[in-house]
C-alpha cells in the first residue's frame, strides 16, 4: 500500500497532509484527546501526551533525580542544564521502548513561569523571577530534553504554565491581572526562547484566568505563541482544565461551547477524565452538529498534533534514538552529572571564614533535614539517596541529632499509643513516644518511635500510623494543633479540615470541633536540648534545616510566610549557643527567613537529589568552589512583598528588577571561597550593539568560580524603568591570581520597552547605566552610555480609539475581558477609581468622546485633566445599566479642552467595565 506520509525523505508539510487526508472526521476528533485513538487501518499506534521530568523522569519508578528546577538555574550554569535534560531524555526513551503506554515521549517541562514571589507553592518547579535568566534555563532544559538531531525530536518538550499563573490560592478561579508592559516585558518573554529555538515544541496554558479570561481560551496562544514557535506548536491543557471552563470558572453556558471555543483559541489536546476519552470527544462532536465547530478548525489541531508525532519519528523506518534501553537508567555518568549538579547548584550565602572546613576531626550533623532526602511531586523515584549524614560520614567522623522533641500524648491519663502493625492508634496502659516534626506554617507530623512510622488518616477516617512520612498528592499526615483550657490541645486533619476524636478506644475523623478530643502533650527529650547536647562535643556542627516539598507550600497552596520552622529555628540557636563552630545548611524550594543572622556559615540549596549528601561533602571541605548563585530575591520578611494575587511588579515594585529596600540576601548573591577584584569597564555602541568588557582577577590563594552579571538601567524615560534589569552573565574559572576577560554583546533592540501609547516596543532616545557585579546588590563596575533611539510623542487623541487597558497609571481598577473571545478591558473596583493616561494630545479642542462601556449598576465616566480630584472636569459620560460583556457606546460633548494634559478618566461607581474611548475633534 503505496503510504506517502511513511516515507522520509518527503516534506514533513506533505507527509502530514497525506495523513490527515485519510483520516475520517471520527478518526480525526479521536486525536483530540491526551490519548490519542489508534487507527488500524492506517497503522497509527496509540499516543499519549503528558510525561513529567521535570528534574529527571518522574512517577514512573526509580529514576535518577536530578536537583530541582530552581536549584538547576541556580548553577548559573545552562550547557550544564542542558546536559540535565538530555540525561532525562535518555531515561524518558528508556522506559518508554519499553513501555510504549506508560512512558509517552510528550514531556511536560520545562516550567517557565517567572517566580514573581517566593509563597507561590510551585516556587521549586521554575527557574527564577527573571524572566530573561527563565528563558536561558528553560530553552538549555528543553534543548536538552529535544535533542541534538535537527529533524527529529528525541522527545517534545512542553513549556508551562501558560500565563500569568504564581499562586496556588484559588488557582482555577482567580484572574492575574497582567497589564500590558507586566504582559510584554514580564511574562511572555519566558516563553519566547525556547519556542524560537525550536527547543520546545508544545505549550500547556494555566488554570487561571488573564485579565478576566480563562487562560485556556487565551488569544494570545495563536497570537503570540505561535508566531514565535519555529515550527508546529502542540498546545495541552492541563489536567482538567477544559471541565473548568463551564465548571468552577462558569465561562461558558456548556461543554461543547466550552470546548468548540477552547480548540479555536489554540487548543490541540484535552487533558481531561484521564484515560476515558469518549465524554470529551462527544462534547466535541455535539459542538460539530450545533455549527459551534468547523471541521477545518479541527483539521489545525489535528496538524498540530500529528506535526508532534511525526517530528518524533514514529512513521519513520529507523531514529537516531531507537538503541536506547533501560541501561542508561541511574547509570554511572548520570550519577555523577546528578552530583555535579548538585554540587554546582549550591549556594553559600554568608561564611565568616569557617569554611571551607580543614581539619573538621567530629562533625555533629544536627536536624530533622540532616538524614534523609525529600522527593517532591514532580520528582522521580529516588534510585538510592545520599543524604548529608552519609556525605560527611564518608569524610570524618560523624554524630547525629535529629533534633526533634519527643513527645507522649494522653487523653484523660490513658495513654495513647501506636499500633504495632501500623494500625489504629488507640489508648493504652503503657505511653507510646511520638517523635514531632514541625515543617511551619503550624503544619506538624507525629512518628510513632515504636514503628517508626507517621500518624495518617485512612479512607475511613480512622488514625493509623502506615506511612514513612507525609506523601502523595493529598497529603493525609499532617495536622494543626489547636489549644484548649487547661494546657490541652486537638488535632485538625489539615488535608480534610477535620478534628480527631475518640471513637471508643480507637481515633477517627469528625466535622464538628465541639467532638475533638482533648490531648494532653508531655515533652519527654527536647530536640533542641538533645542537639545543643551533642553539638557541645563536636568540632564542627551542621544543622540542616529546611522543607517538605508536600507541607506548607506545594501544588494547590501557598506559604503564607517564610519564616524557617520555629522548632527548627530553636535548634539552630541552641546549636550555635553551644558550639561557636556552627554551619546552617537549608534545603528548601524557595527562599527563607530566619530570626538570628549571626551564624559562621549558611549555605543553600534546593532539595539535591540522590547525590545530595556527595555534593554538600566537596563543597563544605573545599574539593570545590561554591558556584551556586541566587536566582530570586530573599526577602527579610513576608510583609515586603505585595498581594500574593497583585501581578503588577511595575505598580507593586516587585521583584529585583523595581524592589528598592534592603534584601537579606540579593538576586544573584553567592559567595565563593576567594575573592575576585572587577578592573577595565569598557563600553561601545556601534551597529546597534552594545559592547561591554571587563577583567575579573581572583585576589585570593584558591582557585574559584565567579558568576559576573550585567545590568542595565534606563536613566531617563517616558516610563518608570526598572532600577536593574540583568542583561547577560559569564561564568569564569580563575586560578590564584589569574585574570579573564568577559564580553558580552547587548542587542540594542532586547533595551526595548513596550510602548502602550502605540502598542508595540520602542527603544527611548536615552541615557543607560551599565552595571557590572556580583550580584544586583553587589555593583563593582559602572559606565554610562546613550542610545539613539525614538522620542515618544503625545498622545494624539484625535487620531483614533484608545484602548482603556493602555493607561499609565491607575487606582481601584481591575482588568477584565471586553468580550468572551479577545479584547482586555478596565473595571472598576471602587467609587473614585481612574485610570491615567499621561501626555495626552487634545489638539486644538476636543468637541466629544465615545466610550464603549457598561455599569453592573450603571454610573457615570468623568473626565479630568491633571489631576483625578481637583482637575478641571472636560467630560460626564452615562454608563448604561449591562452585563460585563455587554458594551454599549456612550457619547457625549465635552467642554472646550485643547493641548496636550494628563488625562484622567474617573470611574464614579464601581462594577463599570470600560474598553476603549475615542475623541473628536472640533469640526
């Protein structure tokens, strides 16, 4: 049978289109789902999208586990990132030759989400909060995970969460509120390198909505996205995501709407029901017989998705990749790229001169940390786990603490006490000992120390103790402990909110908090006491604190803080009371806080992987040079950072880029175990380019790493500018006393700002900064330079609509959609909200303004210039009593105003949505 679109050497636009030739439309709608319906008569096998590895292959059995993704940028280090993915890749074609269903070659990474703020509790899963570093991590990950082939895909790397999407907290039900600079300066650009590489191939969109629109029914998928992808982009959704759109979100009236205006935004694959395809592909079928849906508009999904398929080589005869086994899983050189990776990752934040340790003769390794290694959601099965017990125990001798208070725990006297198999916990004669782990947050676990096995709840219910700690996505080993009169306390089951009480002899689960039983806890060893004890007789102490990647901050919740565990802060500083010679090492997703400053040494890193311990052992004895840098700001306190929900880094002065206080630890901070002098700034502009060089020595007697970074600031403007924005790094390796020189090349074009008087980036006419360091904190070097750019007019009223949304400034408004397929619009949240529209061009008088709008009560629109109170009003509009969608024009004449003035537009009511406005001039 003569099949074209199985012979390679023909044009992949051919081939495609021979396939989808033959395909009925039944065929077709079956390639609509995650899991692709084979086609026998054809010879199309199943195909399925969505495999994690995110840092390593996941969910499917051991794996080698690499550091997490911050942890990875964090190496400053993106061929190293790279050669991440392309390990993982090879592991991913490893179980998937031998389990075609299980593992499918669609992988679901990298994440490119900015890391806006440290609460959100995916924080471990991106790259940084800028979103220049995101885009040179993600694109070196997906390189990797694609592979070196130019034609082929080892496997097809999808970028994630498509947009706007840092907080857990109502994630499906809450809208980012993305003005257009945040859009096009903040959050697109971690999407646009890797896709104009060609690294990723595929795009999941977020639970969230955008300015008032499901993210899932996003313009900007087919608008954007797709403009910048270099080839065919396949876009999933995320797990059930398409039922929000008439579920939790009520967007739409029904699903086959929902679904009909799902796949004309840009969706390909629904990710929904899991494996049961047929209710999804029947809501798309009836959105076909009700003329919502056009075959040809399936016909694109369905070459986007079959693009995929044949870019991965499945109608070829042979691919480069088909020898690949199961014997490159955990095989030896990923092992060591594992511990190089780690290693490289961490970073050491403050260090008085006590490390690197030399003659370290006992080591105490001290905390709840110190002993064991931590897989979260997105992390593969770990082969075999090096933790920093067994790290340092391979160098010196080693004692342990893990410096948690041992409790008993009664009811009325009777003690409570733990099943030997596991089982029931119920009361007893004879006081069980409970071990108290406090992971913040007011989230605590109880291990029972007879089984050595964490208090769960089963599926009745009922209190066990099953479990080797808190694990799987509903995470049922956790609880708050609430007080009561007389020094007792209850439970709360933190994962279903409800209260522990006595059930005869045994403990179960009830609604009512009146039923809780009251505990009495009794402290038998305090963990602090306990470490403070063993620390006394050691050299060198080692507390590793830090987080569970499944408590107090993952998928489905944010951090409300980041405070360290008081309990593992208390073990901290009663170490450090007893031995002067005190390291804290934190392993965490994301940055923390601390009370007591004045430590030796910190180090950080995220969790490490199965080389952790490895790795921690050469950094802190010295066999490497600390190269980890910080690719966030660590805040001093939770109370300096905006809303959680406020996405307007410019307004909010967010991130490193606009923050102007005082941060505990600098984007870019990390030291290293020598020193490194900056000398011979030079800087040129020619050719639209920018040239800027300099020489780092290192000054010290150890060989080491330095990280240079540049900034650049915008001295004079139109618009608030960042104060520092990072342009490019090197990564230099200096010999004692030994000098390099670091180039970097800026494209003129990437000092670009977005323009929202003309909707499109503009390079000002203006004076820059250069800034050359160790860090954003961290300046050695400076040089000023100017560029030959535009001179942004006036606004020229007259000249036709302006968009509400591309206002300067604004108070008491939201953003929202206009319409229900494209278009951004303001509301208003308050009475007396406005919006600013600066420097704005009346001509020689304005004679009336029509305003597209519309008032949930009604209200009224006035216009003022120069001030939002006490400006001369030009302008009342009455605003019809509608729906959010339903815009209606509103004219009405204005006062004589001619010039040029800042044009205040005055929301008298909130609940108004206004979309456009535009002037006519004086006839």
């Amino acid at each position: 049978m003569n099949q074209p679109f199985r012979d390679p050497e023909l044009p992949l636009a051919r081939r495609i289109a021979d396939l989808q030739s033959r395909l009925t439309l039944p065929e077709k709608l079956g390639l609509l789902h995650q899991y692709h319906a084979p086609v026998e008569r054809l010879g199309l096998g199943a195909f399925r999208t969505g495999t994690e590895a995110l840092h390593g292959l996941a969910w499917l059995g051991p794996a080698t586990v690499f550091p997490q993704a911050v942890g990875l940028a964090s190496t400053w280090d993106p061929e190293l990132v790279r050669r991440v993915g392309e390990a993982t890749s090879d592991e991913v074609l490893a179980f998937h030759h031998k389990d075609p269903a299980g593992a499918g070659r669609n992988v679901w990474a990298p994440v490119v989400n900015p890391l806006r703020d440290p609460r959100w509790g995916r924080n471990e899963e991106g790259y940084s909060e800028d979103p220049w570093l995101t885009g040179v991590m993600a694109t070196a990950y997906a390189s990797g995970l694609r592979g070196s082939d130019p034609t082929l895909l080892k496997t097809a790397p999808t970028l994630k969460h498509f947009l706007g999407y840092n907080n857990e907290t109502d994630r499906c039900v809450t809208s980012s509120n993305l003005p257009p600079r945040v859009l096009h300066e903040y959050e697109l650009p971690a999407y646009r390198p890797a896709l104009e590489h060609g690294a990723a191939v595929a795009v999941m969109p977020s639970y969230n909505l955008v300015n008032g629109r499901p993210a899932h029914l996003s313009p900007l998928i087919n608008e954007v996205l797709r403009v910048w992808a270099s080839d065919d982009l396949l876009v999933v959704s995320d797990a059930y995501a398409p039922g929000n759109l008439t579920g939790l979100q009520a967007y739409h009236d029904d699903l086959p709407e929902a679904y009909a205006h799902a796949i004309k935004a840009g969706l390909d694959s629904f990710t929904q029901d899991d494996d049961r395809a047929e209710a999804t592909l029947g809501h798309i079928r009836e959105a076909l017989e009700r003329g919502l849906l056009t075959e040809a508009d399936v016909d694109v999904a369905v070459r986007h998705a079959l693009s995929i398929r044949f870019r991965l080589g499945e109608f070829d005869p042979a691919t480069p990749y088909d020898d690949i086994t199961e014997e490159v899983v955990n095989c030896p050189e990923h092992q060591a790229l594992a511990r190089e990776a780690a290693r490289r990752s961490i970073v050491l934040l403050r260090n008085d001169g006590i490390l690197p340790l030399t003659s370290a003769g006992r080591i105490a390794v001290i905390g709840q940390l110190g002993d064991t290694l931590m897989e979260d959601w997105y992390s593969g099965t770990l082969p075999y786990a090096v933790t920093a017990r067994a790290g340092l125990a391979e160098r010196c001798e080693t004692v342990f603490c893990e410096a948690v208070d041992r409790v008993t725990l009664a009811v009325d006297g009777a003690p409570v006490v733990a099943g030997l198999d596991g089982g029931a916990l119920r009361l007893g004669t004879e006081a069980d000992r409970f071990d108290l782990f406090d992971w913040g947050g007011g989230s605590y676990a109880l291990r029972a120390v007879a089984t050595g096995r964490h208090l769960s709840v089963d599926d009745d219910g009922l209190l066990v103790n099953d479990q080797p700690g808190p694990n799987g996505w509903e995470v049922r080993q956790t609880f708050r402990m609430e007080d009561r009169p007389r020094g007792a306390l209850a439970l709360r089951h933190i994962s279903t909110g409800r209260y522990v009480a006595l059930d005869g002899e045994v403990f179960r689960l009830v609604d009512d908090a009146d039923a809780a039983v009251w505990l009495t806890m009794e402290l038998v060893v305090s963990g602090a006491e306990a470490a403070a004890a063993l620390a006394a007789t050691a050299d060198v102490a080692v507390v590793v604190v830090g987080d569970h990647p499944l408590v107090n901050g993952r998928e489905t919740e944010d951090r409300l803080d980041l405070a360290l565990p008081a309990a593992q802060e208390a073990v901290v500083r009663a170490v450090r009371a007893a031995n002067p010679r005190t390291v804290m090492v934190i392993s965490s997703g994301y940055p923390v806080t601390w009370a007591d400053e004045d430590l030796p040494a910190v180090l950080w890193s995220s969790h490490g992987g199965q080389e952790y311990g490895h790795a921690l052992a050469e950094v802190l004895f010295g066999d490497a040079d600390p190269e980890g840098r910080l690719t966030q700001t660590w805040y001093r306190s939770a109370s300096e950072l905006p809303d959680l929900l406020d996405y307007d880094i410019i307004a909010a002065d967010a991130t490193y880029q606009y923050y102007r206080g005082t941060p505990l630890y600098p984007f870019g901070h990390g030291l290293s175990y020598t020193g490194f002098d900056y000398t011979g700034l030079t800087v040129a502009v020619a050719d639209g380019t920018v040239t800027v060089s300099a020489t780092v020595t290192n000054t010290g007697s150890r060989p080491g790493v330095e990280v240079a970074q540049i900034y650049t600031h915008q001295q004079r403007s139109r618009v608030k500018q960042p104060l520092r924005r990072l342009r490019g790094f090197a990564k230099v390796r200096l010999a004692p006393g030994e000098s390099g020189t670091i180039t970097s090349v800026l494209d003129i074009r990437d000092l670009a700002f977005w323009d929202v008087t003309r909707g499109r980036p503009v390079v000002e006419d203006a004076p820059h900064k250069i800034m050359i360091g160790r860090s954003a904190g961290d300046i050695r070097l400076c040089a000023a330079f100017h560029v030959d750019g535009e001179h942004i007019p006036p606004r020229a009223a007259l000249a036709g609509p302006i968009s509400a949304v591309d206002h300067d400034e604004y108070d008491a408004v939201t953003f929202v959609d206009a319409a229900k397929v494209s278009g951004d619009a303001v509301r208003s949240t308050a009475e007396g909200g406005w919006i600013l529209f600066r420097s704005v061009d009346l001509g020689t008088g304005a004679a009336s303004c029509a305003v597209r709008a519309a008032g949930t009560e009604g209200g009224v629109i006035t216009l003022r210039l120069d001030d939002p109170l006490y400006g001369p009003v030009v302008g009342a509009l009455p605003v019809p009593r509608a729906g959010r969608h339903d815009l209606a024009e509103v004219r009405a004449g204005l006062a004589e105003a001619g010039g040029v003035h800042d044009l205040y537009v005055v929301f008298e009511n909130a609940g108004i949505t206004l979309a456009t406005l535009a002037f006519e001039g004086v006839a």
